[in-house]
C-alpha cells in the first residue's frame, strides 16, 4: 500500500452512521493477533526491511531503515508488549507514521491486514472493566501502555494502538528491561 493508497482510503475516514463516529483503522499482525492504528496517523506501509541495527539501543528498537532518503527508526511492538516473535524478519512490513504522530519513526509488524470501519460504540476501553481482577498484570500493562482500546469484529478481536503513546511506552519498557 503506497500513499496514494492510503490518502485515498483517509478522504473516507469520519462518516456517521445513526449518530455513530466512525473511524478507519489499518489493521495488521502481531504473532496472529489483529492489532488495529488509526489510518490518519499512518504515512505508508512499507516492505523495506532491511535495517541497520544499533548495537547499543535498547531491544525494543529494531534499527534503522533508509526509505527514499528518509532516516526512520523501527520499533519492535512484539519486545515492548512481551509477545513471542512468530514471523521471521525477512517477511515482516513497516508502519511509517506520519511526522506529526511520530517523526521518523515506525514499527515493524509481521503482515498487513484491512481498513476496518469500527463505529465508536464498538470500542471497549478494557483496562476499565477489568481494572479489579488479577489477570496477567504485567502482560495488561504492556498492553495499555499503548492500546486505546479493543474492538469486536465480526470474527476476532482487534486491539487498537495509539502510537502517540509509544515514546512514553518505550522509556519505561527501556528503565524496566534494559
């Protein structure tokens, strides 16, 4: 998917269906999870994935990556929530965010999904409903450090991310693991 691509799918992004905001998410995977961002935020999608690696960064920070010209630092969502790599570098795909969410910078993710239309409604901030129980607590931190919530799609579950959250996530995944 190249910008005009994605500029094309964002002139679509608010509708309203019965009093119902609806927003537009690129969707993608992580170790077979369906993990969403909003397509505002993304610049392109990428298949470069030759990174120079940084041998002093911290492991959440997979490289860097020369695209057009352009210096872009990737991160590594699957180190900063704990989950097990499934998918070997060499097929996986770039998020590039667009400058005024994250400059120069993007995640790497194992594949592509769909744009998804997700009414507001459908959003469950989870963290809230199960703030009482003893769930897997350092896993849900992970989590919520960086997701705006979960969504219920018509066959599996889609957490969204917000990347504005990422810097924050990734000094204290840096101050706790480094």
């Amino acid at each position: 998917m190249d910008k005009t691509e994605i500029t094309k799918l964002k002139d679509k992004t608010t509708k309203v269906d019965q009093n119902f905001e609806i927003k537009r998410y690129c969707s993608f995977y992580l170790a077979d999870r369906l993990f969403g961002v909003d397509i505002n935020s993304v610049k392109e999608i990428n298949d470069e994935v030759q990174f120079t690696y940084i041998s002093h960064a911290p492991k959440v920070v997979r490289g860097y990556v020369n695209i057009r010209g352009q210096i872009f630092l990737v991160l590594d969502l699957c180190y900063l929530m704990g989950i097990e790599k499934t998918i070997s570098p060499e097929n996986g795909k770039l998020i590039l965010f667009k400058t005024d969410i994250l400059e120069n910078c993007g995640i790497f993710i194992d594949g592509v999904g769909d744009i998804v239309d997700v009414r507001a409604d459908q959003i469950e901030d989870r963290r809230k409903n199960r703030a009482d129980k003893k769930l897997d607590i350092d896993r849900r931190k992970d989590f919520s450090q960086i997701g705006a919530g979960v969504c219920k799609l018509e066959h599996q579950l889609m957490v969204i991310i917000d990347p504005r959250k990422l810097p924050n996530a990734i000094e204290e995944c840096v101050a706790n693991r480094f």
